[in-house]
C-alpha cells in the first residue's frame, strides 16, 4: 500500500530540515509517495498567499503531512494547516535526551493540546477605540472528543493515567465545561484523572516534572505549558509534534525557521525526524517508528552532533548518521 | 500621618504569616494603624460569603491592605479585593534568593500584569449544550494606564526598558492592541521595549531569565508566566506581590494557603513579610522597605529557616530573626 505524504518544508531551517527527514523516511522499508508543496514567507513574498491552495488541497487529501516551519506568517501557514487535516489533539512530547543539556534531566512528559477552539476559534471584535474583544470558545463535543484520544493514548503508553491542566476558578463556565466534560470521559473509561491550575503546573512542572505524564490541555494552556517544557529539557530543538486528525494527521518540528542559523546547512535535524517518527507509528509502523527513535537518540548521545548540541557536524552529517543507524 | 492598613489574614497559612508579616510592620518606626477582617473559606463556612461586606469596604478605604491566602474560595475573594482596590498592575518580583535552591541561581525578573482585564473580565455564557464562550476583553485605555506604570517602573528600577509579552500572532486585535498601545506610550516616553510572543517567553525564561528583567504582560500571561518563574526561583514560597490602584493597593504573598502544613506553626512568612516591604515603599518608606528586604535576605542566607528551606524554625523563629535583625 502506497502512502502518499506531502510534504512542506516552509522557510528558513525548514528547507533543511525537512528534507533531512524525508531522506530516513525514504531509508525505510515502506512506500511512501512524496509530493511537495511550497508555504511561508517566501511564497507569501511571490505571490501573495502564504498558503497556497494547491498546498492546503494536498495537506487535506494526503494520508499524512511532514511540515517544516514557517517565518512571519507561520500562523497564516500553521493554523489553516491543522484544519486542513482536521486536526482536534496536538501531540506534544518533551522528552529530556541523555547527552543534551537540560534544565530538568528528568523532563519526560507528553502534553495532549486542544487543537481547534479555545481563543484560536478566532472571533475578534474592535468594539470602539477603547474595546477590542476576543471570543474564547469551548465545546462539549471538542472537549470530549480530545478525552477519548487521551483516554486511548493513555491505554497505549500504558500510563496510569492523565493530568487535566485548566483554569476553571477564573474561566468557570469554559474551562469548566472543558474539565468536566474530560472527567465525564474518562471515568466512563475506568482511566485515572487528575487535575491542576494551569499556574500552578508551570510552578510545579519546573520544580517536579516527574510527578506529571500525560497532560491534557486547552488549546493556549498547551502552546505555552509545552514550551515550557521545552525550556526544561534544554530547548525546542528536539521536540517533534503530530496534530492528528480523524482521517490524516500532520507532523511539524515545534521549533521555527531559526532565521540565524538558516542556509548554512547546520540545523539540528532531529526534531523533525522525531516527528517523522511519529508519521509513521500514525500509519502504522510501530517498529520502523521506534527504529527512527532509537537511531536519534544514539546519534544524540554519541554523535555526530550540530552546533546547537556543542558539536560541529552538518545536518547532512547527523542524518546520514541516523539513516545509518537504522 | 497614621496609615489605616486593612489586614485580612484569610485561611490556611494565612493566619500564620500575616500576623508575623504585621509584627515586622509593628517594629518599624511607622504610625500604622491595623484593622483586621475576615475573608475565604472559614468565614464563608459561617456566613455564606467568602468576602463579607465589612472586608470589602474595609479595603476600599484603607491605605493598604496586607492579605495573607485564602482556600477553595481564593478567586471568589482575591478577585473583588483587587478591585475594592480599584488595582490595575499586579507587581510580582521573581528573585532567587542566596541559600535557597533554585532551579535557575540566575533570575531576577519582575512582571508587571495587568490586573484588571483580559480572560479575568468575566464574560462566559452557555451559548447551548454544547457550547460555551468567554468573551476576553482588552481596552486602549488600561493597556495604556499599563504602559505608563511600566515606564516610571523602569526609570525608578534604573532598567533598560522592559519586555512585553503577548500572543498577537494568534489574538491579532485584542493582543495586538495591548502591544502596540504599549509600545506607543513607551515611545512617548522614550523607553526602549522589545517584544516575545508568549510562548516563547516560557521556553526562553527557562533556558536564559538573566536576558528579562522588566516584564509586562495581559492578565492571565501574567498569573501563568510569573508561576512559571516562581518555578524556576524555587517555589512559591518566597514571592511577594502588590496590586496597585491608584489611590490604594493591596499586598500578597504569592503562595495559597498550603493546607498541608497549615496549623502546626512553621510556614514560611518570609513571601509575606516581603510584601509588607513592598506595602511601605508603596506608601513612601523606601528606607525600612530596603530594611526589612535586606532582613530577610540575611535570613534566608543564614538562618533560621522554616522547615520548607530545610531548616527546623518556626514561623515565630524566623519573623524574630527577621525582627532582631531590621
Ligand atoms: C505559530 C503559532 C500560531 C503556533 C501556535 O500558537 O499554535 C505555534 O506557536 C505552535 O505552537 O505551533
Ligand atoms: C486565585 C486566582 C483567582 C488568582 C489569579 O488567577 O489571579 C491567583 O492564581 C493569583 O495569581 O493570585
């Protein structure tokens, strides 16, 4: 069975990135037809649009998307692209590597992000010269379909269970809702839950990240609480991400273009690898899925390494390294 | 002058650090004048209100107001004391102290929230079964009160400028027009400001606090990344804040009401006996408010600590030493 994979480098670091990945991707032992397409700044620049049709078409008709990153415009690129796909969860590990400084070595955690409402719904108003609203929206229907998700990822990471990251004493009609409608969920699935403030899981991930696994979050709550564990296991360079959907999902590196480092042929891949990773374990592979992982964490630990993880390898370097190792 | 200070000591811990908080306030040469009330869960266990009357209109007419935690009804008093207030800035400094293990040695930041707006607006409504809104709300005219705040904030702190966190790449009108009101009334007054979106704030602070220092943020942003930084410092435990209005303002620890340890006489007060710091800057003493930081400062670095810093004082213990020390 041919899988057919689009693929989206974008801007800066992701033409080098993205290429990186589909070239283990191409290493391994299943068939995949690749069909590129152009979004970002550089599209925008020539023709106006920084997502073309043709690009959005193919991210909604493809078994899966490999995304690299998207400068100024990437919210023009990235959001449109996750609807593209249908995307309800954003799938967020951030996993501290041995070999790679971090603040907190013992950061091993997924965060589970709603990936369609909250303030991302996107109704905005200029009320008067003094008001500008947002409307922040939550469903019942969004709310549960992300805990249904988390109550299965739960199953199979063999987990005891989640965490329900909120905001309720403040947001209580919607982020009550939002807790409520996942507890309702998962105690209907016999699966464990817990629940803790949003401010007091950014005190507490810094201080014990070990206390949290799974965590499932509103859709801003899980933007900024999983950056925050990026910063605790020692940046975005190595965090891969999957927004899935019912029928296609999209996999994206969570860095950006890393315009100071773009074109020089430095960038770390292994983030967009990892998320590659996650693109095939989504069709299926789960071997070749924990080949590619294991293949990138020997190459973080014994090298070659990029600039950004002290060494001085290229990203053509560590990718023939990790296709090596596969 | 007599200052009339309101002091509501609340539940929990409450009950222990404020009075030592006011013992340190009773040792300066200062005419205060206290008046005590109640609020939270205890006196709403009794009455049926978490925040009874006499405590509102006790801290809309006093000159300060030292609050110390309250328990399951924390929003149900902090958020009305803030406005009895009528305070537009919350101010929480993230200091890690010598002596006092940090995830992160290095941070020395102030956030200055906004304390009257954004998702806190309050507006939520049950649109139908399934879905639920929350109108979040941003005005010209508070960003601006903001703004102008940061700038003699920065110019009394000697700093550079100040940073302002936002995500208008996704809430283009409302976070777009708090970051650009704010940067025009900085420019107004020829202070230097740079911009991070809020995400990558949180990867950032955690990697590299010494690159902020002055940090202005939307209102939930505030209550998350000030959490986050809390964190980073070490906990809760040791973080001071003052909601200012106009005319009057009102202090806190940042810590709730830590249940766990409430009763038995050794919670720390050293948050709270900063925030009385801050109380008497507020109201013009720079001097003993320098007096009582440098105290406490001498106390953290050598004893004698409450239990959380690994010591074996008590609460009474410390505010001695802090007292004896002044
Ligand atoms: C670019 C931006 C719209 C996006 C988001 O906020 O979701 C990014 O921060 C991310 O997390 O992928
Ligand atoms: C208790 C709660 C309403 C409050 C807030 O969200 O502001 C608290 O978290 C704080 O930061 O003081």
């Amino acid at each position: 069975m041919t899988h057919d994979i689009a693929v989206i480098p974008g801007d800066g670091i992701g033409k080098e990135v993205t290429p990186a990945a589909v070239e283990v991707l191409e290493a391994l032992e299943i068939d995949f037809e690749f069909h590129e397409a152009e979004a970002g700044d550089a599209v925008q620049a020539e023709t106006g649009e920084a997502l073309p049709e043709e690009t959005y078409d193919l991210a909604a008709s493809a078994d899966a998307t490999l995304f690299g990153a998207a400068g100024d415009t990437a919210a023009d690129v990235i959001l449109p692209l996750r609807e593209a796909v249908d995307s309800f969860v954003n799938v967020r590990p951030a996993t501290a590597y041995p070999g790679v400084d971090a603040v907190r070595p013992e950061t091993d955690l997924v965060f589970l992000r709603e990936n369609t409402e909250g303030v991302y719904a996107g109704h905005e108003d200029r009320l008067s010269d003094d008001v500008s609203t947002l409307t922040r929206v939550v469903t019942e229907s969004a709310s549960r379909r992300l805990a249904e998700f988390a109550c299965d990822f739960v199953a199979d990471r063999d987990a005891d269970g989640f965490t329900v990251v909120h905001k309720a004493n403040v947001m209580r009609e919607t982020d009550g809702r939002f807790r409520d409608a996942i507890a309702d969920v998962a105690d209907e699935h016999g699966v464990e839950t817990d629940e803790v403030l949003m401010d007091a899981f950014a005190t507490r991930v810094c201080l014990d990240p070990d206390q949290f696994d799974v965590v499932v979050c509103p859709n801003l709550a899980g933007d900024v609480l999983s950056d925050l564990a990026a910063g605790l296991v020692g940046g975005l360079g190595l965090l891969p991400s999957a927004n899935i959907g019912p029928e296609r999902a999209l996999f994206e590196p969570v860095h950006g273009t890393a315009p100071d480092i773009a074109g020089e042929g430095v960038a770390n891949p292994a983030a967009t690898i990892l998320s590659a990773a996650m693109l095939v374990e989504y069709l299926g592979y789960d071997e070749a899925g924990m080949a590619i992982r294991e293949a990138v964490e020997t190459t973080l630990e014994e090298g070659p390494r990029t600039p950004d993880l002290g060494g001085d390898a290229s990203t053509e370097d560590v990718t023939a390294a990790i296709v090596d190792r596969l």
